[in-house]
C-alpha cells in the first residue's frame, strides 16, 4: 500500500493540485483566468458523460441491473446517514442538509483521478462506470433537500401529516436535482454519447478522450488553490467537522466496495464505486444548496469536501479503498 500511495503522489495531477495547495497557503498571487474553472469544469463533465454514453451503448441492459440498483442504493443511503450523524454531533438542519448533499453525490474530478489511477495499476474495469457518475449526481441532492423539507413541515404543523404544495416544495428539489446545470449538462452528454455509440466516438475522442488527462491537470491545479484557501473555514467550525472530513470517505469508500462486490462488478469496478461513494460533490450539489437551502454555510459543506476529502481522497483514499477492494477478490 505504501508504493501505491507514493506513486499516487507522485503522479503529474496530483503534484500539481497540491502545487495550488501550497500556493494558496504561501499566499502566492497564482490564480487561474477568470472564467477558466467554470471552462474546464464543463469540459470535465462533457467528457464524463459523453465517454460513459458511448460506452453504455455497448452493454445490454440487463448486464447493468445489478450494479444499477447497487449505485442508486448508495446514492440514498448516504445522505440518510450523513444526515442523522451531523444531526447527532449538533449540527444544525440547514448545515447538516448541505453536508448530507455534497458527500451523497460525487465529485466527477476525483472520479477522474480514479480512472487514471487503475489505469495506470493496469486493472481492467467496466467500461460503463462512467455512466454511473451520472447516476449519483442527483439522488443524494433530493433525498437531503427531501429530508430536511419534511423534518421542517413537521415541526410547523406539531402533526405527522404534511400539509404543504407538493408543487411548491418539491418542484424546486426536482429541478435543481435534475435540471441543475452541472447534472443536466452530465446527464446530455451521456444521452448524445448514448445515442451516437462508436460514430461519435470518432468525433469527439482527439477532444474529450486523448487530452483528457492534461486537461484533467490544470484543473486541479485550480482546485488545490480552492482548496487550500477553504482549510482556514474548516478549522474555523472545530474538530468535529475536521473529524466528518477524513472519517465519513473510508466508512463510504469500504460501503462502495461490499456494494460493488455484491453488485457483481470486476475489481476495478469495486475500487471506482468506492470512490465515488467515498467523494464529495463541490459542483453539482453546493449549486443545488446555494439555490435550494441559501442558509446552509458554504464555508461548511465546501471547505469540508475540498479542504479535507478531496485531498484525502487523492492522496491516501485512493490506495485505502483499493486495498479493502483486495479484501474481497
């Protein structure tokens, strides 16, 4: 495992992200162009879904149902738990929603990273895992968004019967869920990858395919100098989030890999459903919250997903989860 890790280190994209990381905390005037990050994020999700549609295209779908109910399985038990664990620790409802959200749903760059890191150990794994990213995005943002408007309606009406707009209170929820420009731009991509199988392939490889990897780079060099810039708002709310931050990805990391192996997905599989079960969203989910619950902290549910998890999950996560992978195969 510690070969694994040194060489996960050592690896261009994540001496770079923590390149941003020190120059955020020296202080240093690096910044990426105004406008690059969102540049790169949509390429980064394009080339997601696009990769994850055409190869999904060449699965039958009953060899999908398994691993499909396991992946959506996850996409629910985690923020149910995330929930009740920051509700347990004091946290309020607002913050524990938004905390709920980003560590139900997935970071698609950490994902990324994930592939190049068993590509590189040459482990074979489904073609189609990246279609579950996709997946993952938007449960975890409306089971949390749904949790907390109930827990609210309860406590208006002192009852157990909900008196509220299934449109007002849900119409919301379903749209920044599905409709959210991260989820809904992800979720395109796959259906047009999808729909145009091996033909679109050809099209869009020299972009999205064979410069992924760079590309993948110089993003997270802007993501180490976001990320070091939220460690100060972390410690700033005390050890327990601190604690929240490097304790919940391996309790999800391992739960991804009992799910992935009961699923019946290759090694490799295994390792990326841990993954994702492991990350933090900071896209798609911290969209939904500033829209949905404009209450919850920022500073909390982000400074905790990229300050803490990201990192953890790039530098020892990855190598963790592939070990306790090993536990099962």
């Amino acid at each position: 495992m510690q070969e694994m890790i040194i060489n996960n280190l050592t690896s261009p994209a994540i001496l770079f992200f923590l390149l941003g990381i020190i120059a955020a905390l020296v202080k240093s005037d690096l910044k990426l162009p105004t406008g690059l990050n969102e540049s790169l994020s949509i390429y980064l999700l394009i080339a997601i879904g696009m990769k994850g549609g055409i190869e999904l295209s060449e699965h039958a779908f009953h060899e999908l149902v398994r691993p499909l109910v396991g992946t959506l399985s996850l996409g629910i038990i985690i923020p149910i738990v995330t929930f009740g664990v920051c509700r347990r620790l004091g946290i309020d409802r607002k913050n524990a929603t938004g905390i709920a959200a980003t560590y139900g749903s997935v970071s698609i760059v950490t994902f990324g990273a994930a592939l190049a890191f068993v590509e590189q150990a040459n482990i074979p794994y489904e073609s189609y895992m990246n279609a579950f990213v996709v997946l993952l995005e938007s449960p975890a943002i409306i089971v949390s968004l749904v949790i907390l408007k109930l827990l609210e309606s309860r406590s208006y009406k002192q009852e157990m019967v909900y008196r509220f707009s299934a449109t007002s209170v849900y119409g919301p929820i379903i749209k920044e869920g599905l409709f959210g420009k991260s989820v809904f731009l992800m979720v395109g991509s796959l259906l047009v990858g999808l729909i145009g199988g091996d033909r679109a392939l050809t099209i869009v490889k020299p972009l999205f395919i064979d410069l992924y990897p760079s590309i993948l780079v110089l993003f997270l060099l802007g993501m180490g100098l976001t990320a070091g810039n939220q460690l100060a708002a972390v410690r700033k709310y005390g050890l327990k989030l601190l604690a929240l931050g490097i304790l919940l990805p391996p309790v999800y990391g391992f739960l991804g890999v009992v799910i992935g192996y009961y699923s019946g997905l290759s090694f490799g599989g295994t390792i990326l459903l841990s993954v994702l079960a492991a990350s933090a969203s900071y896209i798609a989910a911290p969209a939904a919250m500033r829209t949905s619950v404009p209450e919850a902290n920022p500073a909390i549910y982000l400074g905790m997903a990229l300050g803490l998890t990201f990192p953890f999950n790039l530098t020892i996560g990855m190598p963790l989860y592939y070990e306790m992978a090993k536990w099962f195969y």
